[in-house]
C-alpha cells in the first residue's frame, strides 16, 4: 500500500496540482477542508504525513501542531508546511513543523524530502519481485508453459508436476503425492526419480524467469513460490 498523504487546504485548485504531483510521484493524496479534522482523519487513515497550506494569519498549522502532539502522533505523522509569502515565519518555528517550504516552490524540493522522511513508492515498487504468475501462464489444454509469451519446453511428467505445483502454490507436496499426481498408476517410480525432474523443471524455470521459484523443504518436499 502506498504511503497516504493528508493535505490541509482551502484552495481546490493547489490541492488538485500538488495531488497530481504526489500521485504522479507514487503516494496518495487526500484533502481535508475542515482544518479541525485534520488530526482525527490523519490518525484513522494511517496517513504518513500532513501538509498544511499555510496562509497569512491563519491559526490552522499551530491547531494541528497542537492536536498530533496531544495524541502523542508527533513521531508518527509527518507534519509539513507550505508556507504562502506573507505568512508569519516565527508562527512556522513555533509550530515545531517538521519540515517547511515556502510558496512558490520547485515540486521536487518536497519529494526529495519526502522520500527522505516516508520514503519513495517508485523505488519501492521497482525492487518488489514480480508475481510469478503475472510473468507465467500454464495451458493446460494446449499443455504448454509461457512464460512472458514464450513456450518453455517441458516433458509431460515436468508439466504434470509443474501444474499440481502452481494449482496450489505455497503448498508444500511430498514426494509421494507428486508420484501419485505425475506418473502413471502402478508405476514404481524411487523418491529419487521426483528429485531428477524436479532439478530438470527447476532449471528451465530458472532459465526462463531468471531466478529460482522452486523451494525445496528438506525431508518433506516440493513447493512453489508466487513471487
């Protein structure tokens, strides 16, 4: 889940730029107008931060200063500032903000802070694994694998282990169910035999996906992961 970011303002037309800024930038956005449910939104939303449009006079920011410290949310809520060019620094300071910017200001001053401070949702999803199954589709009419649109070449006993693997995958079979799922009945086939295929299936995976999605559980079995 992306990070939620709680932003405090009466102007619609800044906040529908800077959500599409935040949006483009991987968080999402939230307008609060009633400055007094700042606080109470951002705690039931698990919003990472507050930003709070900052206009001359207004007594807004030291109310949400106020309120995050009496729910003891100071550590958990990051409270940031945009400040318009009239407004009373010294207010700012008191407030004890965690960061501040004053308008106008470059975009990516506040999502190099950002990532700083919650982090980059950019990043974060670039080094998440890809779902194996949004890389890898069985045809079980056609009793073939795909993987990325291109077949991957497999015996029929491979195929017959892949599929009971990835028709519930996480579990973990015995070498014995495997035996029952792949072979023939009656067939004597040694626990030994499973580990052969088993390694051959594993290696065209591997070849084709680029990593390892086969788990081997010593003195049980066979499993395969989602990701």
């Amino acid at each position: 889940m992306t990070e939620l970011l709680v932003i405090v303002s009466r102007d619609a037309d800044y906040y529908l730029m800077l959500s599409y800024i935040l949006k483009e930038a991987g968080y999402r956005a939230m307008l609060v107008d009633v400055p007094s449910e700042a606080v109470a939104i951002a705690e039931e939303s698990e919003a990472a931060a507050i930003i709070v449009d900052c206009q001359p006079g207004s007594q807004i920011l030291a109310n949400i200063a106020s309120g995050l410290k009496e729910r003891e949310l100071t550590s958990d809520i990051t409270l940031i500032a945009l400040v318009a060019e009239k407004a009373a620094y010294l207010d700012i300071l008191k407030a004890n903000v965690d960061e501040s910017f004053t308008r106008p200001m470059p975009p990516e001053r506040l999502l190099t802070y950002l990532h700083g401070a919650i982090g980059n949702p950019l990043d974060e999803l670039a080094k998440r694994p890809v779902p194996m199954f949004d890389e890898m589709r069985l045809d079980a009419g056609a009793r073939r694998v795909l993987v990325r649109g291109a077949p991957v070449n497999l015996s029929p006993i491979e195929f017959r282990l892949l599929s009971a693997l990835m028709n519930d995958a996480g579990r973990v079979f015995s070498r014995a169910e495997l035996i029952d799922i792949a072979w023939p009945k009656r067939a004597f086939v040694k626990p030994r035999t499973v580990d052969v295929h088993i390694g051959r299936l594993r290696r065209a995976l591997k070849r084709a996906l680029g990593r390892d999605v086969i788990r081997t559980v010593p003195k049980v079995g066979y499993a395969i992961d989602v990701v």
